[in-house]
C-alpha cells in the first residue's frame, strides 16, 4: 500500500498542509525547524498512534488549536483508493478513521499501513533497554502474524493480574488461572518469535549487513526470557517464592532480548554511532524484505535526517536498498547535496520545506 494524498492540520509549526506522494521516494528538503521532520512525525502516528520525539501528544498540537489531524489516502491493487485519518485532541482523545468508519483503537489503524522509522536515534534500539528489541520483533509480527496480536494482548493481561496478585497480601484467589494463560501465550509468544528470528531474520540481516559493514561478521541470536531446559510454567513455578516477596513476574517474553555479537563482544561495545545505524538500518531492512516477501503489504518507510552519522556510500547503498524492496520512501535531508545520488533517480518527487510550508519542485 502506497500513501497518495496526505493532509495533516494543526501539528506543530504545520497549520493545514496538502500534498501528492509519489508512490516510489519523496525527499524533503529545509533549514532546521522548517517543519520536514514534523511531516514524517505526523506520518508516523498513521503507524503508531505516537511520536517518535515525544510521548506527549498536547506538544505537537499546534498552539491554541483543540487537536490536530493527519489524513490521507492510499493505493492498493488496481489503484482501489482507501482512506485512513488520525486525530489527537487536547485532552489526549484518540480518533481514527478508516473508509469513514470511526474507531477508537489505533491498531485497527496500524494494520493498514506498516510504517517505520529510521531518525540519528535508531541506534538506541541497539543501546537502549530490552523493550525496544522485543518491539523489533513484535511489529514484524503484528503485521505477519494474525494471531500474534492477540496473543500478545492476552499475555499482557495475564501479567497485569499475576503482578497484581503477586504484590497483593490477600488470598491468591485465581493466581492458578492467570499463570496458566500466561505460560500457554507466552509459550506461543516465544516460539512465534524464534522461529521469526531463527528461520528467517537472522539470514536476512546478514545478507544485508555483508553490504553495509562488510568489515564485521555478526552473531545474533535470541534470549527467551527464561532459563533454558525449562518450560515457562516450571520457571515461573521455580521462582514464585522469589517474585511474590519482589512484587513481580520477573521470567517469561516480557524479559526477552535480541542479542547482537561480533566477534564475541556486544555490538554496542565495539561499534562507533555510525556503524550502529548501519546495523539497525540492515536490521529494519530486513523487516521490509521479510514483510514484502509474506504478505501483499508493503513498507512505508520515513528517513529523517539521513545525512547525520552516515557517508554517501552508507546512505546511497540504504536507499539504494529500499529503494529496491518496493518501499515507498520518505526522506529529509537539510541540503540536496547530501543527497546527490538520487539525480540519478527518476521516480522521485523533491519538496521544498519553509515555515511548515511545502513547495514541490516542478
């Protein structure tokens, strides 16, 4: 699925913007502030239903105004056009759109339209806490896996309650039925992960990592969350005594981890911040190469500031790459000459960004 028209209304320094996207790479260009990282934020709440520079919604509302909007529409097979829109308002309300028909939930929306990210913050997936990493591997599944969504809301309910008992001083009444759905989805979790990673991922990035640091060779592999040799219920079983004094579940896949080696180091150790976001870069191409290859979805992807910690050789082979995955493309750049390597492209649309203004280049 390709974004056609956009629109987006009060976020930010953006008041009411109106644009084409072309179906293949659109490059924003503007100064610092101008408003072109504020247009792929709002693009990203298409995906997300959040930022990716703030966890607070009321900052990107523009000032005074009760709300801002992003909309668009977007192509499918045999150019059958479909209509998504999102609205946060004031007092943090979620609204979304879908063919007219209004929803609350803001993963009927990301289903649609599998979005990602890549900011001079993609390293933190590789230097920030666990989460993130487990975030690596969920979104893949989400938009893979129709059962992985549910599972995932089950368990995380589960825990909710077995946290909740475990820090409680009153009889352990349904302590045996929560456990027993949590260890059977998170079993599923888990498995549905490592065989992600396992059978197909790892090979993936790989393949794609000999291009972008082909000076390092990579060992990857996947942490469950529990010892091994034990079933999740035996682990839960073996350190009840421990979590209930703690408070919390302290084993199952909400403790996993995505484990990246070379040379029997931890990556983040050894790598300098621009040869982190070539890793992340190989690894979240992997995604869109893996996500193209089992379902008739395809991957909007928004580069933002691209030019920051990467050489021209890093970012053309990046571009180059998605370029090649049937991705529809969204990059910002402060200069053309960053950029100079697309002249040679023909599918494009170039933009011009001021004031939170856009002008397309004729």
């Amino acid at each position: 699925m390709k974004l056609d028209k956009v629109q987006i209304s009060h976020f930010r320094n953006i008041n009411d913007l109106s644009l084409t996207a072309h179906e293949s790479l659109n490059v924003f260009l503007g100064a610092n502030g101008s408003g072109k990282s504020s247009i792929l934020e709002a693009l990203h709440y298409l995906g997300f239903a959040r930022s990716f520079r703030t966890h607070k919604h009321k900052s990107v509302i523009s000032h005074d105004k009760p709300g801002f909007t992003v909309f668009c529409s977007a192509l499918i097979e045999d150019g059958i056009q479909q209509k998504f829109g999102i609205s946060r308002l004031s007092n943090d309300s979620c609204i979304v759109n879908i063919n007219g028909n209004k929803s609350s939930r803001a993963t009927d929306l990301a289903s649609y339209l599998p979005i990602q990210i890549f900011t001079p913050q993609s390293s933190d997936l590789l230097l920030g806490s666990p989460k993130l990493r487990r975030r690596y591997l969920d979104w893949l599944l989400f938009h893979v896996e129709q059962s992985f969504n549910l599972d995932f809301q089950v368990y995380s309910r589960s825990l909710k309650h077995l946290n909740a008992l475990y820090k409680s001083y009153q009889p352990k009444q349904g302590l045996d039925y929560w456990n027993d759905i949590l260890c059977q989805k998170g079993e599923s979790i888990s498995l549905k992960r490592e065989n992600l990673l396992n059978d197909h991922l790892i090979h993936l990035i790989n393949s794609n990592l000999k291009d972008f640091l082909p000076e390092f060779s990579f060992e990857i592999s996947y942490y469950r969350g529990w010892e091994k040799g034990y079933s999740l219920s035996d682990a839960v079983l073996k350190n009840r005594q421990r979590d209930q004094k703690n408070g919390f579940l302290s084993v199952g896949p909400h403790k996993a981890d995505l484990r990246i080696k070379t040379q029997g180091v931890n990556a983040h150790e050894v790598l300098s911040r621009g040869q982190l976001r070539m890793l992340v870069a190989g690894m979240q191409l992997a995604q869109t190469q893996y996500l193209h290859a089992q379902t008739d979805k395809t991957s909007i992807f928004l580069l933002d500031d691209v030019g920051a910690e990467l050489d021209e050789e890093k970012r053309k082979v990046f571009i180059s790459r998605l370029n090649t995955s049937d991705t529809q493309l969204f990059v910002t750049a402060i200069d053309i000459k960053q950029l100079e390597f697309l002249e040679n492209y023909n599918d494009k649309k170039v933009f011009h960004v001021e004031h939170g203004q856009v002008r397309e280049e004729i």
